[in-house]
C-alpha cells in the first residue's frame, strides 16, 4: 500500500510540471517589457537557417524574422534587442507555448493539425518532396520505392505521407538531416526524401555536387509559414504586414534572390506560379 | 481535474491522441523495441562486466593492463559518440558483400546494441569489481590453497558471492542502460522516444506525447527497481551485506 502511495505522489509531482500555468501575456506586450525578440530557427536546415563557415547563424527564414523585428521596432516605437535559439521539430511547439521563444522562423509546413496549437502566418515559401540519390541510382520517384530503404527526417509531412501512403517502403527515421545525410552517403539509404529545396540546399552543400540528384516529382504540398502562440491576433498581424509589406516593397525578392538567386549556393527560381500565389496573399492598404 | 488547472493559457489537452490509432500501436512497438534494444545489450553488458570485472582483479599484471584498457577507453566515450561510431565507422570496415548484408538485416538494432553494451559493459565492469574487492583476499589464498586453479577460484567461488554484493549498484547500472536505450533514436531506431517524440510530431501535442514517454520509463524503471529488491533479498548473505530491514519503511 505504501509504495502505491509513494508512486501516485511521484505520478503528481511529475504532473503538476506539466500545469505550471503558463502566463498568457500577450506577445507585444511581452516584447515591450523584456526588450527582447526571440525567434526559434533550425542550426542545419540550408539555406532556410544554418550556420555558415563563418560560423554565423544565418539563412532565409532568419532574414524573414529580421523583416518582421524592424516591425515590432516600428510598432512599438523603440529598439528592441533580436535574438536566435535552436528549436527542432520536437522542441519547436513546448518552446513557443512556454513563452521561450517568440516566433518560429525555419522550414515549418503550416498544416491542419498544427493549427490546432498554434498560429501560422502568410505562407513565405511553398515546396513539396522529392528524393535526394547517388546519380544514376534507379529511384526516379515516389513510384519505385517499394521494399527500398528510405531515409527520411522525424517530424517531416512527407514521412507521414510514406507512411500512409506507401507502406511498401522501409522507412528509416532520423531525428535530424545531417546524420540521414551521412547514411545516404555511406549506401546505407538507398533514397533520402524531404521537402525538394532541403534536397537542393544539401546536394549544393555536399563535397561534390555532381554526385547528387533530386529526382521525382512533389508528392506533398508544403507551405512554410512562421509560427506563433495562438490567439495572439494583434501579434500575428504585426507579422504578417511585415511579410506583406516585403513582398509590396521588394524586400522579400532581395532576401529571396540573396539565397536562391542565380549567384547563390543554392540557385532556385522562383517559379510564376509561386510569385503570383506570394503576391495574392497581400491585402490592400 | 488537472485540465482546469491550464485554463486561460494558450494550450488545449487533448490526451486521447496516445490511445487514437495509429498512435497506440507506435507506443507499444516503441516499448517494445526499447525492452528488445535494452535486453541484449544487458546480457551482453553483464557478460562483458562479468569477464572484464574479473580480469581487473586477477594477479596477473598484463591481464589487468588490458581490461582497464577497455573500461577507461569506453566509458569515457560518450554513449552518443559510440552509437554513431557502431553505425557510421565500425560497419565500414567490412567488405561491401557483409556491408550490405548488414545493412539488410537491422543494421540499425544492432549497432544500438553493440553501442549500448559495450559502453555499459565498461562501467558494470567497475561495479563487479568492486564487488571483488569486497570480498577478503584470504578467499582467494584459500581456494588456491584447496587445489583449485585461480580460474577456478574465480568461477566456483569469488564471482558467485560477488554478484550476490554488486545487487544494488547494478541495478542503478541497469536503470541507467534503460534510459540510454533512449538514445537508439539518433540512429534511427524507433524505441520509447522515437514513438513519443513521432506522435508529438503527428499531432502536435508535445505535453500529452512526452508526459507518455515519461510516465512508461518512470513504471519500467520502478518495475525494475522492484524486482532487483526482491533479488537482493532472496540472495543476500548474512553477515555479508547489510541490510536495514525495519528502516526502510
């Protein structure tokens, strides 16, 4: 009797961390007091936020954050200090909803379950997945996988889309894209697979390009959007006219050409149908 | 109860997303991959602390040279740095036919089991012998006197009652292996915290997924505990280990 005691007390103890109440101030106000912005971004994700061989924490996502912290600036007329802390897939909601960090700007898909628990802003990037192989390797596409070993990264959309969907491949999971990426190298994966840019980021990143291909066509849909706490309108407003008022200004395309323009390491147009679909999310003045 | 403790913050519970198919199966594989990844790397860890643990203790100097060779190389070593030395280095080695063969046979299992065991391995060494130490050199004269070889002495006589010491130690040694098997996730095994960590990912309810893994290594460990104590009980020896029978509860 006594132990079962003991273990519901250690049971409660462990739950009452899980009812910390967190303080529900809202962002600005939050920013205002602290003078801080703090933004969660992935360390290996090119050319999304990495760490270059500078050894600085850059990338696109992050320069997007920067768009939105001159806004905040803006809004809340003083100067307020940007700051950057790792988030993973795992960490990335616990983070944002114990009032850590403040946005989440790297390569999150904005989808349905996740708006459940938490606020997404105006799409910044859309892409879908594809496969990342040795050239010459017979995978040509979502269609010749079966019963080959597929790398794919934990917490991706298209690992749950395999999943579901093409139960005949065998799935190896890896928390992060590096190590999926030295396994591929080493002929343990026959096909790594993620969103197509990360394939491309990785492929321009590799000792040699040359060896690498992103063969097949998307089979997922995958918006990026910057997430934040829900229910924190005025917040996500201050975000997203920050995002509107890049791509009116032209200040998105500069970013954007920064990254994945013809003189970057990871050239990628931007497509019409992309520009048109980023441009239509502006809403008037 | 507990739920009206977080209103009025920005976060909805939801706990049924542990028991919503497909998620309930996942925990259930996790556990049970966790239970199959830690029960081979436990026999192998024991036999390797057994035979090490022993070697350490033997008056024999290039013997002893050589088993603690092993234990200060290998439990100084991050157990992190080892799972991807097992993965990534080790099977790099071998010819590309085995290479290959390897890769098709749950190449990831077993490089967790290897990492894991071997790491352990070192420190259940340390744990026996001090067990050895424990008991009184005269044991050992006195066997060697009775005509037995030290082989002998050891097999029959010095490791039976110190395994029957090192009880308490080696279940924190083995509480510990438990939760590292955690860390068979980072190459890509998909045990207790790759299942947890999965469905948080699915659904986005870390507090529900991670409370999950929690409490399930929390009732393995005590599970463990339990019947480690009921071990120690069974073979203590008088007079050996002391025990504090009423004090305890």
């Amino acid at each position: 009797m006594k132990r079962i005691g003991i273990f519901l007390l250690l049971v409660t103890f462990l739950l009452s961390f899980a009812g910390i109440s967190f303080a529900s101030e809202p962002t600005l106000e939050k920013i205002k007091r602290t003078g801080v912005f703090t933004v969660g971004t992935r360390s290996g994700s090119p050319p999304f936020a990495y760490i270059n061989k500078q050894n600085e924490w850059v990338g696109f996502s992050i320069d997007l954050a920067r768009l939105v912290h001159k806004n905040i600036e803006k809004k809340l007329g003083k100067s307020i200090k940007f700051e950057l802390k790792e988030s993973i897939p795992a960490t990335r909601i616990p983070l944002l909803t114990s009032m850590a960090v403040d946005l989440i700007a790297g390569t999150m898909t904005d989808t349905r379950a996740r708006r459940e628990n938490v606020d997404f802003s105006l799409t910044f990037f859309a892409t879908g997945a594809q496969f990342l192989v040795k050239k010459g390797s017979p995978i040509k596409g979502v269609k010749d996988i079966a019963g080959k070993r597929i790398g794919t990264q934990q917490g991706s959309t298209n690992e749950r889309e395999l999943r579901t969907r093409y139960p005949q491949a065998v799935l190896v999971v890896f928390p992060d894209q590096p190590s999926a990426f030295t396994a591929l190298a080493q002929g343990k994966l026959d096909a790594y697979t993620n969103d197509g840019i990360q394939l491309w980021g990785l492929k321009y990143k590799a000792p040699n390009p040359d060896e690498w291909e992103v063969v097949g066509e998307f089979y997922t849909y995958d918006p990026y959007g910057l997430a934040m706490r829900k229910n924190d309108s005025d917040f996500r407003h201050v975000v997203n006219v920050a995002l509107m008022e890049g791509l009116e200004g032209g200040d998105y395309f500069n970013i954007y050409n920064k990254w994945f323009g013809p003189k970057s390491e990871v050239p990628y147009p931007l497509s019409h149908d992309v520009k048109t679909f980023l441009m239509m999310q502006v809403v008037p003045k | 109860m507990l739920i009206y403790g977080f209103l009025g913050i920005p976060y909805d519970f939801r706990w049924s997303v542990l028991w919503e198919s497909p998620h309930g199966t996942w925990i259930l594989d996790g556990l049970l991959t966790t239970l199959q990844v830690s029960a081979f790397s436990w026999v192998f860890a024991v036999l390797l602390g057994i035979f090490f643990g022993a070697l350490r203790t033997v008056p024999y100097r290039p013997f002893r040279a050589v088993a603690t060779v092993y234990v200060e190389f290998f439990r100084n070593v991050p157990l992190l740095v080892w799972l991807f030395f097992w993965y990534f280095g080790a099977p790099e080695v071998f010819p590309e036919t085995i290479r290959q063969w390897f890769i098709r046979h749950g190449m990831e299992f077993w490089s967790a089991v290897a990492g894991i065991s071997v790491y352990h391995g070192a420190r259940m060494s340390e744990v026996i012998r001090t067990g050895i130490q424990a008991i009184p050199k005269t044991q050992i004269e006195a066997g060697v006197s009775s005509g037995l070889s030290v082989g002998q002495t050891y097999r029959l006589i010095i490791i039976p009652i110190a395994l029957r010491l090192i009880v308490p130690p080696a279940t924190n040694e083995s509480l510990n292996l438990l939760k590292n098997s955690s860390l068979a996730m980072t190459i890509g095994v998909a045990e207790l915290t790759f299942a947890t960590r999965q469905i948080e990912t699915y659904t986005a309810k870390a507090f529900e997924a991670f409370s999950a893994g929690t409490l399930i290594y929390l009732v393995l460990c005590l599970s463990i505990a339990s019947i480690m104590n009921r071990i120690e009980r069974k073979f203590a020896i008088p007079g050996l280990i002391a025990r504090a029978e009423r004090a305890e509860h």
